[in-house]
C-alpha cells in the first residue's frame, strides 16, 4: 500500500503495528504479570491507558527503535473500528496515511505502557490491587469506594502499603553538579538524612514549580500518599495533571468540608493530652496570643467535648467553651470570636479515620477560606497526621537503609499560616516522623 494515500478501514485493519523497544519490553513484562499468552491484550490495554489522557503522546526518539509488529487484525480485533475511531478523535485533526496511523499507535503504545508501569509500581505490583487502580480510573466503582458529595477525585481507595527503596528525588530541572554535570539529586529516605525541607526564593523565582516536580517524582518512586495544601489562588487543585499524577482527591472546605475525623481519639489516648494539643493548635490561629486564663478555659472545653463527643466536632469544642465561660462569668473575648470565625464554616466531617484519610491523597484547596479558617485547618490536620504517624511501629528500612515513606505533607506558600511560633505537633512532626516514613516539604 502506498503511505501517500487517504487510508481505508480495510488497509488500517490489514496493517502491521509497533512501538519502541523499551516498550515492547515493558509489553512483554505485563503479559508474565497479567497472566496473559497474546501481546495484543497487553497493547490494547496500553493503547486505552494512554487515550485516557487528554494531551497528544510525545514524540519518540529516532534511537527508539522499533520492537515486534503486530498484525491489525490482532491488533484491534473485531472492534478496530472503534480502535481507530478513538484513536483519530483523540488527533483531533485527520489522520490522511496509513504510516500516520502507525506513528499514533507507536506513541500511544509507548506512552500507555509507561504509565501501566506507574501504576504497578503505585499498587506495589499486587495484581488485584493494580486492577482496582485501572478501575478506579475508568470511573467503574468498586464496592469499597466512597463518594463523597462536592469532591474531585482521582484517588483510588486501595490500602497503600509502604515499601523501603531509595528515593531518589531531582533538585531543580536543569541544575547539575560542577564536576561531573550529572543532575543533582536528593537522596530523600537515605540513612543519616533528614527528610524535611523548605523551597525559598523570590516572586516567580519557580518555588512552587520546583517542589511539584519534587512531589510528582516521590509519588512515581515510592507510591506513597501525598497530603498537598494549596494556599493561594487553587492554581494546584485545578491542575488536572497534577492531580491524577498525584492520583489525588481535591477538596475545597468552602464548598464540602474535609471528610477527616481530625480531633479522633485513639483508643487508650490521654484525653488530657489530647485536649492540650488542641490547644496548642488553637491557640497559633489568632493574630494575638492568648492569655493564660484563656488557655485554661480552652483546654477544659476541648477535654469535655472529646470526653461528651465522639465523634467530636469543632463546633462541639465551640459550645462546651460558651458552657465553661459560663460557669466562669467570662465574657466574650477573642476565643469566642476566632471559634466564631472558625464555625462559619463546617471544615472538617468526620467521615474518615485518620488511618483512611492518610492513606489516600489529597489536595485541600484553602484559597476561598479567610486567614483564620486556613490556619486551623492547617494546624489541626498537622496535629491529627502527628498523632496517626506517633502510633505507629517504625517505618521498614531495606538493606541499604532506605527508609519506606508512608506519607508526604508539602505547604505551598506555607508563609500564610507559620509565622514566627509553630504549633508543637508541627515541631514534633518533623522531628519525629522520619522513623514513621513522613516526609514535608
């Protein structure tokens, strides 16, 4: 056939098609995982992988090479009509030759088989895990899945299992180091490390785009949850790619509140503790500090609601203050005025345990809230990941001493809620948390 010519649905099906050798490879590594004897099953499953993203395929490298043809017929089956409908609706302009045809089949092949392998290694290449994650991003719902009203998600609900590897983690897109103008990189879990850090730069110096290339690279290698507060305009939750990278669910406490049971008291927990930690968190939220007298009224409001409610709500925390203002004839001062500020809105539901919440991504889209209701909400959840993280057995370590990472915390524009006192649940935080697999940005 001619490749100068306006192709026919009979000359595509009669066609052989390839991809790159690096994704032939990948293409026969899936048919050992997934049980299958055909190539074809695998390409077909990569073709649909990559038509379910909206930007074209890039271009492959001329060094690409090619790997084993299939034949159309195999290809495609008896539904290649619909094959190539998908894949010229994808174009968006006409595909006019046959070798066109044969280059948009090798790109997709080769971009689909690339993020198969993401996905595996996001399941941690457990097979039952791995279909739920294609499922979850076909839309098919599983039984366990939850849906919660005013959500955006990406996010599967599988339970995330931790695995100890060396994540190595780009600094920067273009620096190298001066001897051997190799790129640098961070070795983030390595013995010895601390796995913390701050970007810090001029306007537009590129803070934010560094560290979401950072988060975007950790999440590829390690899999883990990443828990993404995006304080300015919501330029991050509207960031689609972004957001199924992160395979994150997004959430904006102005229109659905956080699902998070974020004052849950574990089993066997302190509760005088527990109440000081809120305060503790509360008491970072106004512009001016509170007095002692103040604290102690805070403190004994947030013990008798853990104790009357579970679970126990904001706004619980709120009224057993008026109560013990009452008792105590104290007028209303501005504790009363900031848990006023702060209830206007439900921003947190207990929906979800921490155990669930952490185990998943999310980005919390905080731009529409005011000044107080960010940093609460910023301070509290701090607080309940600590609490999560501090109950837990230590974070495995491969031979090598790399540490596996459970969960990631990153604050872009983080200046808008840590002033010059931190809550001490975000101290503790990154001291603590590295033997528990938590990382922050």
């Amino acid at each position: 056939m001619s490749q100068g010519k306006t192709w026919s649905l009979v000359e595509a099906h009669a066609a052989t098609y390839s991809t790159s050798v690096s994704a032939d490879t990948l293409n026969s590594e899936f048919m050992s995982r997934l049980g299958v004897k055909s190539r074809n099953y695998v390409a077909r499953l990569a073709l649909a992988r990559s038509l379910s993203l909206p930007e074209q395929p890039p271009q492959l490298e001329g060094s690409a090479g090619s790997g084993k043809t299939i034949h159309g017929k195999a290809m495609f089956g008896d539904d290649y009509q619909l094959w190539l409908g998908f894949l010229v609706e994808h174009a968006g302009s006409p595909i006019e030759t046959v070798a066109e045809l044969q280059e948009s089949v090798r790109r997709h092949w080769a971009r689909g088989i690339a993020l198969l392998e993401k996905d595996w290694r996001h399941a941690n290449g457990e097979f039952e895990d791995f279909l739920r994650l294609l499922a979850d991003r076909a839309g098919i719902q599983a039984e366990s899945r939850q849906r919660i009203p005013g959500q955006t998600s990406g996010a599967s609900t599988r339970t995330f299992v931790p695995r100890a590897c060396p994540v190595r983690v780009p600094v920067g897109e273009v620096a190298v180091e001066l001897t051997t103008r190799k790129r640098v990189e961070w070795l983030l879990n390595g013995s010895g490390g601390a796995p913390h850090f701050a970007i810090m730069g001029e306007t537009g110096s590129g803070k934010t785009r560094t560290g979401m290339s950072m988060l975007r690279s950790i999440r590829d290698q390690a899999g883990c949850p990443v828990i993404l507060f995006d304080m300015t305009k919501g330029e991050l939750a509207g960031d689609a790619n972004l957001v199924r990278e992160l395979d994150a669910t997004v959430v904006d406490p102005s229109r659905a509140p956080i699902p998070l049971d974020v004052l849950h008291l574990p089993t066997g927990e302190d509760v005088f503790g527990a109440a000081m930690r809120f305060r503790e968190s509360f008491s970072r939220v106004p512009v001016n500090r509170i007095g002692a007298a103040q604290a102690d009224a805070l403190r004994d409001a947030a013990e008798r609601a853990l104790t009357r409610h579970q679970p126990t709500r904001v706004a619980d925390v709120r009224d057993r203050l008026k109560e013990v203002y009452a008792e105590k004839r104290r007028k209303d001062d501005i504790v009363t005025a900031t848990f006023n500020d702060m209830t206007g809105r439900t921003l947190f539901e207990p929906q979800l345990s921490p155990a669930e919440f952490f185990s998943r991504s999310w980005i919390l889209d905080l731009h529409s809230l005011n000044n107080v209701q960010q940093r609460l909400v910023v301070f509290l959840l701090v607080d309940a990941l600590y609490t999560y993280l501090r109950l837990l057995p230590e974070s495995t370590m491969d031979a090598g001493g790399h540490r596996a990472l459970r969960v990631v915390l990153a604050i872009d524009e983080a200046h808008k809620v840590l002033g010059e006192y931190q809550p001490a649940s975000l101290t503790s935080l990154v001291r603590e948390s590295r033997s528990k697999g938590g990382w922050s940005p």
